[in-house]
C-alpha cells in the first residue's frame, strides 16, 4: 500500500513537472524534456542528479583549489598563488538582487530558454553587446551528439503525434503540441538534410555598478531593451553568485542557470547570433583616428595598406570649428611617431601648427615676404633623377639641371602671366648662363663639390643680376625684381631652413590671393622634390583649408588646384599619400576649381565628415553618395564626431587625442585662456 502511494506521488508529480516545463518552455518544451530525460532517467534519484551535476561552487573548488593543493610542494604552501592573485579579495552574496564583488555590485540577467524569437536577422545579439559600458554578455553554447539527440527528437515528436490524435482541436493545448511537432520536424530536417548540429545556448548578461541605485537604474534598462529586441529576460534573484561564477571565461554554467536559460539552436542560427556586426575600420599597423561610436571598438586605419586601399589619399570636410584641423594634426603626429614623413602645408592658420611641431621636433617654416625662412627655388636638391635607383640599378643618368629647368619656367610663367615663348627663350638662356657661373652645367657631376657634397646654388638675385648685365634680357629683369631686390627679397635668398626634417609645417598664412600660387608653388615643389627622392618611404601631404587654394586663379589658370591634382594622381607612385582639409564644400564643387575638387575626391579611398550645415551636407551626399540616414548623422555630428568612408565602410567615429596631445592642438578660446593663466 505504502508503495503504491509512492509511486502515485511520483507519477504526479512527473506529470505535474512537465506540465509546468511544457507552459514554461513553450514550443522548445519538447527538446528540454529530451535533454532532461537524456541525463537522468527516471530511476534516477534527485541525488544522484545532484552527484551527476555538482554545484559550480564545488567545481570550481575542485577543479582550482584542489588540483592547485595537489600541485603545491609542501614547502611552499602558505605562500601568494596564482589564485590568490586572480581571486577578489571580498564577496558580499547576501542580497536577493546583486554580489558584490570587490566593492562593485554585480547583477545577473538569463535570457529564458523560451524567451527568444523563433526568427531572427543575422547578428541579432549585436544590441546587447552593444548596450554600452558596465553590461557585459557570456554566451555559451554546448554541442551535443547528434545521434542521441536524433533519436530523441525522433521519439518525441512520434509521441506528440500519436497524443495530437486524442487530442480534439479545440482544446487549449492544440496549438502547443502542433508548434512541438512542426519544432521537432525543423529540428530533424536541419539536423538530417543541412547536416546541421544540434547546441544548447545560454546566455547569462551581466550588470555592474559602484552603487546600488545605478545598478537598479541599468538592470532596468537591460531589460527594456531586451523586450525591446522580444526577448524575455529574467533577474538571477539569489543566484548571483552562481551566474558570476559562470560568467567567468572558463566554460561552466552553473546547471540550474543553465537549465533555465537554454535554448536548442541549430549551426545556422549559431552562426547568425555571432554578436560583433557593426562595421568597424581596424587595420593593422594604422594609426588610431578614434572610437566606433555605437560600440566603442576602436577605428585604426593604415591608409598604406595596399591591398584593402586603392591609394593613400584622403579628403576630411567639415564646417568651421567642426574639427578638421584638430584631426589632421592628430593624424600628423601619430604618423610622425610611426617614422613616416610628414609635410603640412598651411595657407591660413599656420599658426595652429606650431605648439604641435615644436613638440615633436618638426621643422616650421614660413613662406612670406616678411619671413627670415627661406626656400631657394633655383636650388638643386635631388641627389639622383631615377627615384628606381633605390630598388634596382639604374644606369640612367638623365639630366638634374634640366628638370629643374622645367620647373624654373613655370614659376616664371606664374610671375608673369602673359609671358611669350620668347621671353621664356631668353629666361632659359640666362638661367643656363646663371648656373654656369657657378659652375653646374647639364652634366651631373657637375653639380657635386669633390666631397660629394653640392655646390654652392644660384638665388634668383644672381639670376637678376645676370639678366640685367645684357641689354636684350634687361626688361626680363625687372619680372623678378620684386624677388632679387624688392619686397619679396627674402624669395631671392639661399635656403636658410633645415628641409631635412620629418615634420615639416609650410606656413603661407601671410601670403595675399595673388602670391599664394607662387608661395604654393614653392612649397610644392621643394615637398615634391623630397616626395620623389623615394619609393619606399612612406610620406603623408597634408593640405589644410585647401579651398583658399582652389580659388587662386580662374580657368586654365588655376595653377593651384592643378598642382594639387597632380599631388593626388602620382602620389601613390612615390609611396605617399595626400590629405586634404575643406571647409566650403558647396563653393569649392560649383566654383572654376570645381573640376578639380570633384577629381581630388575621386582620387581619395577615405573620407572623413565631420559636423556639416544642412546644405553643405546636402552636397555632401550628393558627391559622396551618402544615405539619407548618414547624411542626417552628419548635421547631428557634434564638434569632433565624424562619419568615416574607408572603400565600403562607413563607421561613425569619435575622434580622440591624448590629453598632450590635445593640449598641443587646440585652438579653443577657453583652453587658450586656460592656459595662458598657468
Ligand atoms: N575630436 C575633438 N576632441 C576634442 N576637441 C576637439 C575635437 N575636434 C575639435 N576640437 C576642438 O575644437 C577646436 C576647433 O577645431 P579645429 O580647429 O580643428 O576646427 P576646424 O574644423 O579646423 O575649423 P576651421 O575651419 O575654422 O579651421 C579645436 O581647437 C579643439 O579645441
Ligand atoms: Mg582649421
């Protein structure tokens, strides 16, 4: 009788536990009675379950404390382990809500087996990972033998079947058991035809805080997001500990977590959950821009990189204030550490250059006629015309002085902008006769002293003096008087300035519009005099508020922006990259340099936007085809946020600089204020 009784107390209660699990797991009920029945049988006593599945509290002893006693010489026991170190060094689990774990409160939240969608996008777990600091998601998932778990599935939906039979179609569990067959069906078809595996997930989300309040304040917002993405979430009460046991990267969910939280998934939708979707810009060997703002990951780019970039070149836009020059001096100081050489050429605010420079040991020079720097432009720099001879040997030897020659007429021509041909005959003459006297001639050995080293250079001085001394060329004198003896004087001198630094800053701030193209062309050339010196070593242009440029000159005359198109186009050749800054987006695409602005852009593999006014983004989006949503980013984008174009990636970013950095930088009234009070 005794016995009887028994057994009917536990044929109740077995039905009464898995009417519960049935209602609470839902349609994936069947799958969780597989996996129950699968690990102990109904003979089983609820201790040898617990003999079967200890507490994770008792494995983890075992497994660390035990083997690490059994490892420890005698001798040595007593002493600061491993362990000792890596364990913290207080637990507080005597609250309902959280542990405390070294003084930071730590709050658990599972995902219920049955609290996930049935149909997912890919990297639907992305928003949690993504929820932010303080919340930190372990996800675990567990193969199990396919064959077992077959049969299983086999078995039960059989059952399902055989019981939907005796079941009438009205009754409330219908539905439940129909979902189970047509789960279990999916689950065979996966398993049989896509020879998919079977795993069991968990997902346990972890909550930390310095106080109670701001931890009440983020579970809660843990929670609304996870209904948000349909997902039931529920608090781990009394088994906080348990759930940070498990959360630790060692592979153990503590069972009852485990049980609770599980969920059957098959391969593809494993691999759809993998959580990390957000695009994001890390290369290898690049220099850090800033952080991804949705996730935080880091955007490091190596524009070199060859493979993954067309080319070097970049372009960064932005309003006044939005932060462009502030990023291209980060940019700038962070390839100077990395030993690329940088030029920076600034037309207006060179000014904001120089704490920078001077701190890394760069070289600042002023281009104005008011300036003690001075640039020779009829100097001869290059030690060799074939920039391959570094790579093979090359028996060219092709004329220095020749070239140079080239570049000697365009400068006249941009002096005088009507020259004739006859003029530039008798300049070429003179020029040739100029060099003479110094003794360089079209041979290139001329050029050397017997040390090697080379000769003394002509300036544009000797030059005039040259011109004035025969009565055919004495007009042609008075074209570059201004530059031997007038008030651009300090243009005719010999170079003054070290130009062999790493970090050069060109300053043509105190140029006016109609000598900025010849300030830009000197610039330009001695940088791509040194660009040209090699194809190996990497060298990075940078061009800030290039649009005061663009608008030198009209037409065909617009010499600036077609030196700076051909800076884009070549180069890439020479293993460089070229970087421009622009402000006025709208007037330097519709203006005579327009055509140049839209080549320059098509040349350049990254984009950087910043903070852009509602038209200027409009035209943003046009030249740039941008979406509707990047382009509303972009007139949300606050001071030092940007909308990063790399090939196909577009990643919203946070630029950041170091606090010397930005002290080194900033332009900012109230820094400036700041600091001038120190
Ligand atoms: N990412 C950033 N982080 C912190 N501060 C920034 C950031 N970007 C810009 N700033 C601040 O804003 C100031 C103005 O930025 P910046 O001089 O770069 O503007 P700009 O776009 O070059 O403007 P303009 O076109 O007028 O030259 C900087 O001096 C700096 O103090
Ligand atoms: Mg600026």
């Amino acid at each position: 009788m005794k016995f009887t009784l028994l057994k009917e107390v536990q044929t109740v209660s077995k039905q009464s536990k898995e009417e519960i699990r049935r209602v609470t797991f839902g349609k994936f009920g069947n799958e969780e009675d597989i996996y129950e029945e699968q690990e102990h049988s109904d003979e089983e006593t609820p201790k040898v379950h617990q003999d079967k599945k200890p507490s994770l509290v008792q494995k983890f002893k075992d497994t660390f404390v035990k083997k690490q006693e059994e490892e420890t010489p005698e001798l040595w026991t007593g002493q600061t382990s491993v362990l000792d170190i890596i364990a913290p060094s207080s637990i507080d689990n005597g609250s309902r809500d959280y542990v405390v774990v070294d003084g930071i409160y730590h709050s658990y939240l599972y995902v219920a087996g049955y609290g996930y969608n049935t149909r997912n996008e890919m990297a639907w777990l992305s928003p949690l990972v993504e929820a932010g600091d303080n919340i930190g998601i372990s996800f675990t998932f567990r193969r199990m033998p396919r064959e077992k778990i077959l049969s299983r599935i086999s078995q039960k939906t059989m059952l399902n079947r055989s019981r939907m039979r005796d079941v009438g179609d009205t009754r409330q569990d219908f539905e439940e058991l129909d979902d189970a067959i047509s789960s279990g069906y999916y689950l065979k078809e996966g398993m049989n035809r896509a020879a998919q595996d079977f795993y069991y997930m968990s997902t346990v989300i972890e909550v930390t805080a310095y106080d109670e309040e701001d931890l009440e304040q983020r579970v809660a917002d843990v929670m609304t997001l996870c209904s948000s993405m349909s997902m039931v979430c529920k608090r781990a009460d009394y088994k906080h500990e348990q759930c940070f046991l498990s959360s630790l990267p060692v592979l153990s969910v503590e069972p009852d977590i485990e049980r609770k939280a599980r969920r059957n998934i098959l391969t593809d939708s494993l691999a759809a959950s993998f959580p990390f979707s957000s695009f994001e810009v890390y290369d290898e060997g690049g220099i850090f821009l800033g952080l991804n703002k949705y996730n935080r990951s880091v955007a490091i780019l190596d524009i070199f990189d060859s493979d993954k970039y067309a080319n070097a070149n970049g372009c960064i836009f932005g309003t006044t204030g939005a932060g462009k020059t502030f990023l291209l001096q980060n940019m700038a100081l962070r390839f100077r550490m990395q030993g690329t050489q940088v030029f920076i050429i600034a037309p207006v605010k060179g000014h904001e250059y120089i704490d920078a420079c001077e701190a890394i040991g760069g070289k600042y020079i002023k281009i104005a006629p008011s300036s003690k720097d001075c640039i020779n432009i009829m100097e001869i720099r290059k030690t060799s015309l074939s920039t391959d001879c570094e790579i093979k040997e090359d028996t060219r030897n092709d004329s220095i002085l020749a070239e140079k020659m080239q570049s000697l007429m365009i400068f006249f021509s941009l002096i005088k902008n009507d020259i004739t041909q006859d003029e530039l005959n008798l300049m070429d003459s003179a020029v040739i006769r100029t060099y003479e006297t110094f003794g360089i001639t079209f041979d290139n050995k001329s050029l050397f002293e017997e040390d090697g080293s080379f000769k003394k250079m002509p300036t544009l001085k000797d030059l005039y003096e040259e011109l004035l001394s025969k009565e055919d060329t004495k007009k042609l004198a008075l074209m570059i008087e201004k530059f031997a003896v007038g008030s651009l004087a300090s243009f005719g001198r010999e170079t003054n300035v070290d130009l062999t630094n790493k970090y050069i800053v060109l300053d043509m701030t105190e140029m006016t519009d109609a000598l900025k193209p010849i300030g830009m062309f000197m610039a330009l050339e001695f940088v791509w005099d040194k660009a040209k010196e090699s194809r190996i070593q990497k060298k990075v242009i940078f061009l800030d508020e290039l649009w005061t440029l663009m608008g030198c000159g009209s037409g065909t005359r617009n010499l600036a922006g077609s030196y700076v198109n051909e800076i884009f186009r070549l180069i890439r050749g020479f293993g460089g990259s070229a970087i421009q800054a622009t402000q006025d987006l709208s007037s330097s695409f519709s203006s005579d340099a327009g055509k140049y602005s839209k080549e320059i852009l098509n040349l350049s593999s990254f984009k950087v936007i910043l903070h852009l006014e509602e038209d200027e983004a409009f035209t943003a989006q046009k030249y740039l085809s941008l979406s509707d949503e990047e382009t509303m980013q972009i007139i949300r984008n606050g001071r030092g946020e940007a909308l990063l174009c790399a090939n196909k990636n577009k990643v919203c970013i946070d630029i950041k600089a170091s606090p010397l950095m930005y002290n080194l930088i900033t332009t900012k009234r109230t820094d400036l204020e700041k600091r001038r009070k120190k």
